[in-house]
C-alpha cells in the first residue's frame, strides 16, 4: 500500500465503519488493511499531519458535530454512537476541538466553531471496549401520528398472543436452560472463497451465511458463529489446530463462483481430529437453484451428525424464503452491504432489499433486514433515532407477519422494547427469537445482558455460557460472561474464566474492566485499582477507566482522584453517571441519589443499575427504589 490517494478513502471507510465500536485500534486497522504499524503511521502523518490515533479521533468528532447540528439526539446517545462512550472524555475531546462543550456548540451557529484538534498536543490511544450507559428514551408526545400507537399496541398484541402460544406468557421468569454443554455435535463453517471477482463477493460470504443459518434450526448441533470463524479467512492453521480453538468436531469449507446466471458451490466436511474429509460435493447450476443447494448441504450435514430432523425442522430447511431467484440475490446483495455498517453500506443495503421486496413482496427475511438496517442507521448515527425506529418497528411487524417464526424479527423488536424500558416485553419477545433460533449466539448474548438488568443473575449466566460456546473468540461475549459469573456471586467460576480471558484477551484493554469489577463486586479494591491501571498503561486515555479509579481509590480513603474528577467534569447531563459513581465511593449518599434522580428523569443511567455494586448500599433506601421504578426496575 503505497498510496495515500488510495489508501486515505479506505482508512476512512473502514472507521466509518467502526465507528459506534470503543475497542477499535490501531491494532484493528493494521490488520484490516493489510499495513504495517510504522507503515500506517506514515501514510496517515503525510498526508493529514496527524497521528492515526489523533485521525481516528477526528473522524469521530467531526460526525458527533454535525449529529450535534443535525439531530435532537442527547449528547450521551451522540457519544455512544461515535464510539467515544465515556461521557468525560467526549465533553472534553469535543471542547478541545471546537472550544465549546457539546452542549453549548448546539447553540452556536454552525462557522463559529474553531479548526478541529488545534490545542490538542498528545495523541493518546483508542478508546476502550466499555459498559454503556442506560439511555431511556425520551417520553413519547402527544402529537405523534396515530400509526405510531398503533404499532405499538399491535407489537403488544402479537408479543402477548405469541408469547402465550408457546408458553412464555409476559412476566414469566424463564427456567429454560439454554443447554450448556449438552450439543451432540458442533461445526464451524468457515469463510467460502470467492472465486470470482470483488463484484461477487457478496455472493461467496452469504452461501456460507445461509448454510449456517439454515444449520442454525439444529437445536442439538453447535455452530460457531460467524464472528469467531471470520478469523481463519485466509489463515495457514491446520485443521485440526482451528478446529482445537474453536472447540469443534467438524470443518465445513467451501468455494463459491458466480458468473452472470451460473453458480458453481463446492464444499467438503472435515472431521478435524483426523484432518478426513467424510463428504464433499460440487454443486453447478443457475442462481435459481441456489437455495436448493443450500438446503441440501444443510440436510446432508446433519445427516452425517447423525441428527434426526423433525417434521417441523425440515419443513423449515426446505422453506425457501423466495420463489423469485433475483429476489434472493438481491437479498445476498443487501446483507453484503448490512454487514459493513457505514453509511454508504447501509443505503445500498436498503436499496437491495427494497429491490428484493419490489421483486417478492411476500419476503419476510429481506423486511427483517430491512429492520436491522434502520437500527443500524441509529446505533451508527446516521439517521435521527425517532423516525429510523418507526421504520425499523414497522418492517419488524412486517416480517412477523409474513413469518410468525421469523427469529431475526423478534429480536429486533425485543430491542426496541428495552430502548423503551418495556422489560418483560424485552424479555419475553427475545425469547421468542430464541425459542426459534436457539442457537444464534448474539442474540443468547443481549438476553444475558437484560436477565442481568433485571436481576435474573443465574439465568444469565446460562445464556452468556451458550453465547460464549458458539463463539468462543468474541472479546465481548467473554467480557459479558465474566460480568454474569461476577455479579451472580460466583467467583470460582469467574476465576476460571478469567484465566482463559487472559491468555486469549490479555493485551485488550477493554479486558481489564472485567477483571476490575471481579474485584469490585468483592470489594478488594486494591487488586482493582491493579486492574484498571493494567488497563489504563494499554491505553493511557482509556475511558470509563479514570472515573473509577478514582471511584476505587475514594474507596481505599484516597479521597483526592474523586474530588479532583468532581471538581473538573463538565455540567452537562451525560455526566451524571459519573457524579453519582464518584459520589459514591467518597460515601456521600445524598448526592449520590441526585445525580441518580437527574438521571432518571433525562434517560442517563449507570448500566446494570439495579445490581451494580457501587450502589450495593443504597439498595434499600426509597429514593433509590423510586429511580428503579421510574425505569421499570423494579
């Protein structure tokens, strides 16, 4: 890569998109561009004058300012959305750049800002993977059009009606157990080769999307996700060395050519231990047999896992989400772009999509894709939120209407309930998506997280464990379940995980907030104060950590981090958090609850509020309750 031209246009392309993610790195950057670290620098330093950290940064303020200008999102909900999450930290990188607060750059006219990065001399590292804020959404006024209630009450309708069908009646407490270990086999399909040009990339990675999906109905065969094996594309690890870390029995490689209408599948399982193929085959045919193809590779598979198909099950894997074979590569088109999340990549995903429904208008998949790209437009910034949830709401309905089983749909409304603080119907439509599609590792994942919210320590764990089984090399997932064994009390456990985290995430800085609230949640503050440092020196600007080291040394009578924190922070309403974290651990209760109370009232909340340890004694007391009620806490 010797282009600045060239390579300056893909750098930013690949911020864009990342940008909602804090653990994005320079490490990140190099891998995904294919550059050296002293490389990258010099191409950014020639033609920006910048270091890449401090490009990085800028990439992600300029798009906070003109959201700032362009949107009525409150400055936490911008924060999150450009990957700054620690609300300190983005009010003083954002004063800094343009000499005003966030707050009061809203009310300055647009050229009244100053050169971007002007004061700035050091160029600390990235932000860090952190626990994101609560952010109850605005309360919903009196003059939205009628088709917004309606919606509403027709999600209340079938989530009541359909969790009743299959006996998860709203508020019940799930006893399910997720099945931790109890898969009778597992596989990992790893990323297909294309070979064909670029033009049909989309068509290599969404064969091998679609097989795993379609496997995915197997609620007896593990399948890692997607996000751990896109790690062995192109690598030069031996079968059984992939299959060893991924935890598998089974390979599934494949290749894939498209030319005009002709398509050419080879694929070929591998029994990993003894590196022997068991069955291959080469499919060639037209695009209009593609999802025959996919179906019988599927049904083949479990087959030779010796897995006994349901009538319902195969019912499913022969349901072909479309007679209309321009429809399907439309939709293969508008995943493509859906999983490169900028903002480019998401109008042409929604472009294709809207082309499969002109083509199908009877396809339920290509509406729930539809749905994820309007959630996307939110959590990336590029649209304003209140609009983009109406369109992400009505294509959700859509699709579950088109298909009542449509586990993709169900999700996507069960996250559209927690933004609206509706718990039980959170809870109860995600399990709905997972009664579905038990074995989608994200979605087991953010079920997790809610039963947490909520209190259900134990039965998070359960699902944070299958998460974490299908995609075992996901920092994120690790990091979540970690936080589930530690809030649930079970710290032999959370020592074990621990100690794996370590060897596979240890040079991840966002590890060592885990690690930190191990000790946190035990109140051995000095082993804390060792991990947020271990993080800090990977990161020397690592947000959330300096708030709470300072929270962990007010604990150790070391009052002056705090004060000094207190003293500094901008008046601004995405730091009430952490002045109610800080005023915390000076012991300070009372105005501890004010900035708790505030929060409440404005939507800015510390995450996992109701079993967080930093607020263990104040549990009990009413105003701390009735800010748990105020939130459906409860």
């Amino acid at each position: 890569m010797n282009s600045g031209d060239s390579f300056l246009p893909k750098l930013e392309s690949l911020i864009e998109s990342n940008l909602a993610d804090p653990s994005f790195s320079i490490e990140t950057i190099c891998r995904e561009l294919g550059v050296s670290r002293s490389g990258l620098h010099r191409l950014v330093k020639e033609e920006t004058n910048l270091s890449v950290t401090l490009f990085v940064r800028q990439y992600r303020l300029e798009k906070a300012r003109t959201l700032l200008k362009t949107t009525e999102l409150r400055s936490v909900e911008i924060a999150e959305l450009v990957g700054i999450p620690n609300p300190q930290n983005f009010s003083k990188y954002f004063t800094e750049a343009f000499g005003a607060s966030p707050s009061e750059f809203r009310k300055l006219p647009l050229n009244t800002s100053k050169p971007i990065f002007e004061s700035i001399k050091t160029a600390p590292e990235l932000e860090p993977v952190s626990q994101k804020a609560i952010v109850q959404p605005a309360a919903v006024s009196e003059n939205r059009s009628r088709n917004r209630y309606l919606f509403l009450g027709l999600m209340l309708v079938i989530v009541t009606g359909l969790g009743l069908y299959i006996g998860l009646p709203l508020g019940t407490k799930t006893d399910e157990n997720p099945d931790k270990s109890g898969f009778d086999s597992s596989i990992a399909i790893l990323p297909f080769r294309n070979l064909g040009t670029s033009d049909t990339q989309y068509f290599s990675e969404g064969v091998s999307e679609e097989v795993q999906a379609v496997l995915a109905y197997l609620p007896r065969i593990k399948v890692i996700s997607r996000t751990s094996t896109r790690a062995y594309e192109g690598t030069t690890k031996t079968v059984p060395q992939i299959a060893r870390e991924l935890g598998v029995v089974y390979l599934l490689e494949g290749s894939a050519l498209q030319v005009g209408n002709r398509i050419k599948l080879s694929v070929e399982l591998i029994r990993a231990e003894e590196n022997q193929t068991v069955w291959s085959q080469t499919y060639d045919g037209e695009t209009k047999d593609l999802w025959t193809f996919t179906s019988t590779v599927a049904k083949t598979i479990a087959g030779e896992l010796n897995q006994q198909l349901s009538s319902a099950i195969r019912q499913k894997m022969n349901k072909a989400p479309t007679r209309q074979p321009a429809a399907y590569t439309e939709y293969l088109k508008g995943q493509y772009f859906l999983r490169i999340r900028t903002k480019e990549g998401l109008a042409n995903s929604l472009i294709s999509l809207d082309r499969a429904i002109t083509l199908d208008s009877g396809f339920a998949e290509a509406y729930a894709g539809k749905a994820q790209a309007y959630f996307l437009n939110i959590d990336e910034g590029y649209t304003e939120a209140d609009s983009s949830l109406k369109l992400a709401e009505k294509n959700a309905l859509t699709a579950i209407r088109l298909d009542p089983e449509n586990a993709n749909a169900f999700a996507l409304l069960a996250k559209f309930y927690q933004r609206q603080n509706k718990w039980e119907q959170a809870l109860t439509t995600m399990r709905i998506a997972l009664r579905y599609q038990p074995n989608n590792a994200l979605n087991n994942y953010w079920y997790s997280l809610m039963l947490r919210s909520v209190g259900e320590a134990d039965q998070a764990i359960r699902y944070s464990t299958k998460a974490l089984s299908i995609d075992p090399l996901f920092p994120v997932i690790m990091i979540g379940h970690l936080g589930n064994l530690t809030y649930a009390g079970r710290f032999a456990e959370a020592r074990q995980v621990m100690q794996e985290g370590q060897r596979l995430h240890g040079s991840t800085y966002g590890w060592y907030w885990g690690t930190a609230f191990y000790y946190i949640n035990q109140e051995r503050f000095p082993e804390a104060l060792r991990e947020l440092e271990k993080g800090r020196r990977l990161n020397s600007d690592a947000s959330p950590f300096p708030v709470f080291i300072a929270y962990v040394k007010a604990r150790m009578n070391q009052p002056d981090a705090a004060r000094s924190l207190l003293k500094s922070l901008p008046n601004d309403e995405i730091n009430y958090p952490n002045r109610a974290v800080l005023y915390a651990g000076l012991g300070v209760p009372n105005r501890c609850l004010d900035y708790l109370e505030k929060g409440a009232e404005v939507g800015c909340l510390p995450n996992y509020l109701k079993v967080s340890p930093l607020f263990k004694s104040l549990r009990n007391t009413p105003r701390f309750r009735a800010v748990l009620h105020k939130v459906e806490l409860d």
